[in-house]
C-alpha cells in the first residue's frame, strides 16, 4: 500500500482548528473561576429552583406537574361477577313459540327486511343522547364523562373515562397519599376489581374513598368503578360528585327505562299500505264523498278514518268501502276530532286533511313518504289550490311572565335531495306524518285552541 501525503494548505488549516478548540476550553474555565460572574453548570435543578428563579404573576404559584401516561397498561383484571351481572341490559330468554314460527320461510326473510328497514328510520328521527359521550380533558387534572351516562332502574353503569390526567410534583415525590372520592346520591359504588396497592373505604355505599401513593394504580382503579342505581322515580338524574385535592367536577347519569321501539307492517310498501287517512268532518258530507272518491280513483284500498261532530239533527252516515265514520258528541271541536283519528291508526305515516279537500292527477303523495323516508322529519306538506305561501316560521317572543307566538309567512332553508320542498315551523291543514312522534304529542282539544286551529269550525 503506498504512503498518502496530506497537502500543506491541510496541515496549516488542520493545525488552527486544533489551536483555537484548546484556548476556547481554556477561556471558559477561567471564566467560571471569576467569583462575579454565574456560571451555567450541569448541577441538577429542583423545583425549588425553578419557582425562585421564574417569576410568578401576582396572585399566581409555580408549581411543577407531573403529567401521567396514557398508556392504560395491564388492564386485565379479573372481574367481580357479583357487579358484572348489573352492568348493561339485563338478558331476557322467550319461551314458548317463536314469532317467526307463524311465518313461512320466504315470508319470515321479507318481513326481517321490512322490519330493519322500518327501525332504521325510527331510530334515526328519535336520536338517543346517551350516544353523543361528552369526555371533558381541561386544565383539571379530572378528566371525567360529562354526558352520555345511561343506567336502567336499580342495574349498573361502569364509570368509564375516569382518570387523573396530572399530579403536583412535590407531593407525589414525597411519597405522599393519592385520594379521590365520589358522593352519589340515588345509588351506590361496587368495584369491578380491586388493584393491588390501593386502598378503596365506602364500597357498596354512596361515598367512595380511594387512597394510593402510586398515579398509575389509582387511574387503573378508577377504571374499575361501577355505579348501581338503588332508588329510582319515572325519569331522573343522579349527579355524581368526585373530588381529588382541590379540584371537583359533577358526572351526570340518567337514570331510564328502555325505550319500547315502535315498528309498523309496510306491506308491498305502496301508499296504502304504510299510510291512513284521517279527517275531521263538519256537516260537509258532499265534500267527504268527493274526498273519499278522489282516494278510489289514485288511491285505492286507502283506509280513511272520518271524526264527525256535526250535530245530531244534521248527522248522516257515511258508508264507504275502506272508510270508518266515527260519530262524536256534537261540536266535540276541530282538535279532538285529530285526536280520535289518530288514535284509530295503525301505519306508520297517516295523512290529514280537511273534509273539504280531494286529490287531483298531480297529488303525489309518495313524494311526502320517500321525504319522511329519507329525512329526520316528522311532518310533510304540501301547498293546495296554488297557494304560493303554504308555510310559516314561528317565533316566540317575551319575557319570564308571557310568550307570544309569532308567526311568518316563510320558510327556511331547501331540504337536500328534495327540490323545492323546504323547511318550515309551520304547515297548512294538508300533511303526511309519522304516526308514533305526533301520537307522543297529540292535539290540544281546548275549544279556543280548536278555533285557532280551524276558523269554520269556531
């Protein structure tokens, strides 16, 4: 291998650098020698040093925080069944025939379909906030549920989401307890499981203590927290209060009954097999007639319900095929004739109309139910004999002692996939509806409000 000779210009240079590196070192340490002077060493720093030396605003304290992990680590506890059976919905078992037992096979697959499709719109106009879950992480080391907590009567609920997010650095390094604490007062706290090393006072009663010296089990045991219902009245809500040093938040639980889903038969999906009509009739029987038959020309095998109050003296039968004529007391009002309707109907959209109304060749009401089909609406509308303002906006005006309801002539914004149907407050006495949200609501039958609901009838 042959020698390799560095040029001058590299030695000079290599010579220099080597120079100044020596003196540079020797500078700096007679620097730090000079007693006037501070001298940035690599001693450590302490907390104490920290709040001397950063200046607190008035009425302000430094403190050093020691922000835990999120990494939950070995969670795999072994639960308590005797607090696990509490926890969601209690499981049920039917006995005797099964429901599908009385369908064929084909019919049984159809009616599955049919049912789902008919649940998926139920659930979607009803949305259940126990699924918008509010987790509230802000300068609060508690990081805790604010919303979306939801327990059956006397059942459990685990609180999830509990978790001290940080802690004062001087107290956990001097070893010090870790405590929380929870109040209830319409239940009680079990835990899932206990962790080793914690110490847990209260269990099975409505105030709960949980003392540890160590951030990471005292997060693991507040996962195991479960919180059983043991006093309950029709609806309410438990506020759960939690404590940790001087810092407090409130975790609301809802205490309910499962909601019964109403499901409606759909047929061959047609008009009249998934909506009734309804009609409140007053003396116009030549009208009713013309109603009725419009129906048998566009729409036929339609079940149109009639709720007549017209008085005795002028009271005539109306006997048509698919029709049911109720006779109320007379002059029973405008309002109580819907109510009676309604409560007659078994589909799950009806149509109201007034007994002076008929369908014409461009009556399309599959246009209202594919709207309520495919929407969180309630209420389709349409405009009759050309009106161009069909609807209105209400606003209510006043104060604590009195409100107004204020009504205009407008409507809101065009619903997607729908043109020119738009949204409103407000519709004239023609509209398709779902029939479980307004048999929840129903009509006032107070004679004033019959007559502000329909003039004729005043």
């Amino acid at each position: 291998m042959g020698t390799r000779f560095i040029p001058a210009v590299d030695k000079t240079l290599l010579l220099a650098a080597i120079v100044s590196f020596i003196i540079g070192n020797t500078l700096t340490t007679l620097w730090c020698w000079l007693p006037a002077l501070t001298c940035n060493t690599d001693r450590p720093v302490t907390t104490r040093d920290i709040g001397r030396n950063l200046g607190a605003p008035a009425g302000y304290e430094i403190k050093t925080i020691l922000r835990v992990s999120r990494y939950e680590g070995d969670n795999n506890l072994p639960s308590d069944p005797r607090v696990t059976e509490y926890l969601g919905e209690k499981p049920c078992v039917c006995t005797g025939k099964l429901h599908k037992d009385f369908f064929s096979e084909a019919k049984w697959k159809e009616r599955q379909k049919t049912q789902r499709a008919s649940l998926e719109r139920y659930t979607r106009r009803r949305p259940d906030f126990k699924d918008f879950h509010n987790q509230v992480d802000g300068l609060s080391p508690i990081s805790y549920p604010a919303h979306g907590l939801y327990v059956r009567p006397l059942r459990a609920v685990q609180l999830e989401g509990l978790r001290i997010e940080w802690f004062d650095g001087r107290k956990q390094s001097s070893g010090a307890d870790l405590g929380v604490k929870l109040l209830a007062r319409r239940g009680v706290f079990k835990l899932l499981a206990a962790v080793e090393g914690v110490r847990a006072a209260g269990v099975k009663t409505a105030s709960l203590v949980i003392r540890t010296p160590d951030p990471d089990r005292l997060n693991l045991q507040l996962q195991q927290i479960v919180y059983q219902n043991t006093e309950f009245d029709g609806n309410m809500v438990d506020i759960v209060e939690l404590y940790f040093g001087k810092f407090n938040a409130t975790i609301p639980i809802h205490i309910q009954h499962r909601q019964v889903t109403w499901l409606y038969p759909q047929g061959a999906g047609r008009v009249q097999d998934r909506v009734t009509v309804v009609v409140k009739a007053f003396l116009r029987y030549d009208h009713v007639r013309q109603l009725i038959a419009s129906f048998r020309k566009f729409y036929p095998g339609t079940r149109i319900i009639v709720a007549d109050d017209s008085p005795k003296e002028r009271y005539q039968d109306v006997k048509e095929e698919f029709t049911h004529h109720y006779r109320m007391p007379d002059y029973a009002g405008f309002f109580a004739g819907r109510n009676l309707g309604l409560s007659q109907v078994t589909t799950e959209y009806f149509l109201y109309m007034d007994d002076d109304h008929y369908l014409k060749p461009s009556t399309k009401l599959e246009t209202l139910m594919s709207l309520l089909d495919n929407t969180d609406f309630h209420v389709a509308s349409g405009a009759y004999e050309d009106l161009e303002e069909f609807a209105s906006a209400i606003r209510v005006v006043g104060n604590q002692t009195y409100a107004c309801f204020e009504k205009l002539r407008k409507h809101y914004h065009e619903i997607d996939g729908f043109p020119d149907c738009y949204a409103a407050d407000h519709t004239e006495n023609f509209f398709l509806a779902s029939t479980a949200e307004v048999k929840a609501v129903g009509f006032d039958p107070n004679p004033a409000q019959a007559r502000v609901g329909h003039q004729e009838d005043s």
